[in-house]
C-alpha cells in the first residue's frame, strides 16, 4: 500500500469514527412538555384524561421537595392540543394527609370538566371533586365537592378506578375480597347510587381498572388473589352483574397461566373490550407477588367481544367464547400501563429501571402487529412507580427525574409528549430521547443528553491510531 493510499484510508477512518460519534449521541428525540418543573414539588403517580377538544387533564401526587412535608397533595393539570399548560397547578388537596397510597384519577364529562378522585390514608376515604379547568381565568376552580365516595365505616377502600358513561360518573373499588360500586352526577357529583358490594364477585384488594361504553355499561378487570386469575366483568349502570367474573387467559385449567395476573387495563373499542394483563407464566418468578424488581413476566393483550356470551345474565363467562383472536404477548413487560389511543390502537408502556431512575419501554399494539421503542427518559422508576407511565387519547405523561439547583438535589417534574413521536421511533426502531435539555444526565452512547465534548476527541485518537497502524503494515 502507497503513502496515499494510507492516507486516504486515515481520512476515511476519522470520518466513519465521526459519524458514529455523531450517530451515537444523536439519537432520535423526541418533543416532551413540561407541566410542572418540580421547582415546588416532587410528583409521582401520575394519571391522564383527554377531552373531546384535545386537551390533556392531568393530576398527581405532590409532596414540596425539601419532604419536609409528612405526607402528599393531589394536583391536577390542564394541557392544550399543543401541549401548552392552559391550567396551572391547582391543589385539590392541601393537608398533606394524602401520603403514599393516594392514586389519584381523572375522567373527563362531555363538557370539559373533570372529576377528580384520590383516596386519603388514614382514614382510608375516597373523595372526589368537580374542577372547571376554564374557571378563576383558566387557574381552574372546584364547583362541586370534595364528596365522600366510600369511607372506612363502610369499607376499607384501597385500589379504585372511575369512569363516565353520559352524565354519570362511575366508581369501583377493591377492599375485603368484594368489589363495590357507587355512581354519582357528572353535572354536581350529587349520589345517585350509593356505594355497594357488586353480588357474585370476589376482588383482590390490589388493581382494578374501568371502563364504560355508550350503551351505560361498565367493563372491568380484576383479580381474585395475590398470585391467581386476573378476570374481567359486565356490569350494568346500577352495578348489577352482567357478565360474571371471566378468567381471562387461554386455559383455565392450567395452573402455569394467570400467575400473579395484575398490572392492568380495560379499554372499550366499539363493541369489544380490550383487556391489558400482566402474567408471570413459565417465568422464574412464577408466584412471586413481590418479585417487581425484574420484569420476570409478560404483559398479554386480549380482545373481547361480550356479545358472544351465551351464559344467562350474571352467569361467568367462557373466554374461549368472548375473545376475538389470540391473546398478544408483551414479552418481559410485567409492570405496565396501558390505554387505547385517539387512533384505536393500543399502546403499552413500562419503565425499565427498578431503582432511581429508568427508561420507558415502549409499544404500540395495531391489529395483531407490534411495533415497539427503547424511550430514555429519566422517568421515577422506582419500584412500584415504574408502571405510573400513563396515557390518554395522543399524549403520554410521566413523572422525571430533574436536578433543581434551589435544593441542590433531584426532584420529580412531570412531562409529557405526544404519541405520534414515539410511534415514529417504534416504527423505525430507533432508541428515543426526550431528555434531551436535561443535560446533568450526561450521555450515553445511543441515548440523548448534551453530547460528551470527549467523544469527538476520543473519535480522532482513534481514527490516528488506525492510521498508524495501516501505515506500519504498508511498509
């Protein structure tokens, strides 16, 4: 090999270096809107609604970042279609009484209000409020509430869930193996049916999800034990058992499948129901309610069509009758949220971290096709909070990391970004970045952040380095 010929390979070398430097800190990124910086409060927990104009309603747990305080406050959130916060922070609560277990919710009434619903620790108590986001010149007001939806002198309240259906606002909830149900007015939360056990099912105190159709009907997802069946069930709008409590993988029979089936979703499509379900079958901590530090377990995806059923009102359904398709496997994503999008697709989303912070995986789930994404994110990934990544019509929300320089110390922003991006990435299979001005973080090589001013240098050491050696060789 010539003199030029080495140098045109040097040059050739340097420059593959550089682009994979280039390439390596300049993923794809991703749009992501703050809604609240942390300055204040550190947020977890979050929980997302959509209106029929677009905008995102959002609430969450806050405690002030010095935790100086003894417990958390619900908030609640108001974006545009474009992602600006057109509702500043609004307190729902302000005695600090909510502490770890608030799971706040928000659903949205045809007219652009929201009911907000929280449970408060001691005493365990349900409660819930009426907000006009466009109230007090778009700071938002309470019009109605707070009410009380179920107190410990009825129940001992625990995981809930709320839907709409017209102008009633639907409540269940998990406590002493029952599940109970209450209705209220959506126009001023005045009851309307008071909180009750729903007859013929038996509920595990831990997750519940709900959904409601056009028709008034409620769909939900349960589960009976730590470590047994996830299921779902009909009600009727009073409460009343239409379909009884359905096992919702493949073989009832089988004590491999339905494994601590919690983690879960319920979504109307037209005249289905999609049903989200973790499952820790055939996984080595099959049985293990406990093991969320790894994923250890699927997140499965099943499609019901409850018209199918041919069991007499309030009789348990046969899944093998209700379900359309196949069940779809979410591999290694025990730990998940998930929703159904503007669009109709699915979308399923987990942190992949168990401690500190993590990213998100994502999943976009159309027909019987998934296509997915590594998001790098920073999201409050730790422990249980890993699977408070949650969406709503085009948006995701989620709780992130952020240094705070008032505090000299880590807080928890809330953002959120749009689903079209990441569905672009999952698409492509690229690794998203949508932490990009966040720039303490550092870089790692295929993630986002400012670049590492060492990487152009440690690129040039090496194109010098293969330049030297070609040289030697040709000699």
């Amino acid at each position: 090999m010539n003199t030029r010929s080495v140098v045109v390979a040097s040059i050739r070398t340097f420059f593959i270096a550089a682009l994979a430097w280039s390439a390596a800190g300049q993923a794809a990124t991703v749009s992501r809107y703050v809604i609240d910086d942390g300055s204040t409060f550190a947020y977890r927990n979050p929980q997302v609604a959509m209106d029929a104009s677009g905008n995102l309603h959002v609430v969450a747990q806050g405690r002030t970042n010095d935790f100086v305080a003894a417990g958390d406050d619900i908030f609640y959130f108001r974006l545009s279609p474009s992602g600006a916060v057109s509702t500043p922070k609004l307190g729902i609560t302000t005695s600090g009484t909510v502490h770890d277990n608030g799971r706040a919710h928000v659903v949205t009434t045809s007219t652009g209000l929201a009911v907000v619903a929280w449970r408060e620790h001691s005493p365990k108590v349900v409660k819930a409020v009426l907000v006009d986001p466009a109230a007090n010149a778009g700071a938002g007001g309470i019009t109605a509430g707070p009410v009380t939806i179920m107190d410990a002198s009825v129940n001992s309240p625990s995981h809930f869930d709320v839907a709409i259906t017209g102008t009633d606002v639907h409540f269940v909830m998990t406590g002493s193996n029952n599940l109970w149900h209450a209705r209220f007015s959506a126009t001023d939360l005045s009851s309307e049916v008071a909180a009750h056990t729903v007859t013929g099912i038996s509920a595990y105190w831990q997750d519940v999800k709900l959904a409601a159709d056009s028709n008034g009907d409620l769909h939900v997802a349960g589960r009976t034990s730590s470590v047994t069946d996830p299921w779902y069930a009909k009600l009727d709008t009073a409460g009343v058992v239409q379909i009884g409590q359905t096992v919702l993988h493949e073989d009832p029979t089988s004590p491999g499948q339905g494994t601590v089936g919690n983690h879960l979703g319920v979504a109307v499509n037209g005249s289905n129901v999609m049903v989200l379900f973790g499952d820790k079958r055939n996984t080595y901590d099959f049985n293990c309610q406990g093991c969320y530090g790894g994923q250890g377990g699927g997140a499965y995806l099943v499609t019901l069509n409850p018209a199918a059923h041919t069991g007499g009102v309030g009789a348990i359904g046969d899944i093998n009758e209700l379900r359309v398709g196949s069940e779809i496997l979410i591999a290694n994503n025990w730990y998940v949220q998930g929703f159904r999008g503007t669009d109709g697709d699915y979308r399923i989303m987990s942190g992949s971290g168990s401690q500190g912070s993590g990213d998100i995986s994502y999943h976009k789930v159309s027909g019987s096709t998934v296509s997915s994404a590594h998001v790098s994110a920073n999201n409050d990934a730790y422990q249980y909070y890993r699977k408070y990544i949650v969406g709503a019509g085009n948006m995701i929300a989620w709780a992130e990391g952020v240094y705070v320089p008032t505090i000299t110390g880590v807080s928890t922003q809330l953002v959120a970004a749009s689903t079209a991006a990441f569905d672009a990435a999952a698409s492509s299979g690229t690794v998203v970045v949508v932490n990009e001005d966040d720039g303490w973080f550092g870089c790692t090589l295929g993630k986002g952040g400012p670049l590492d001013p060492t990487l152009p240098l440690l690129a040039s050491l090496a194109a010098l380095y293969l330049a030297r050696r070609r040289f030697h060789a040709a000699r």
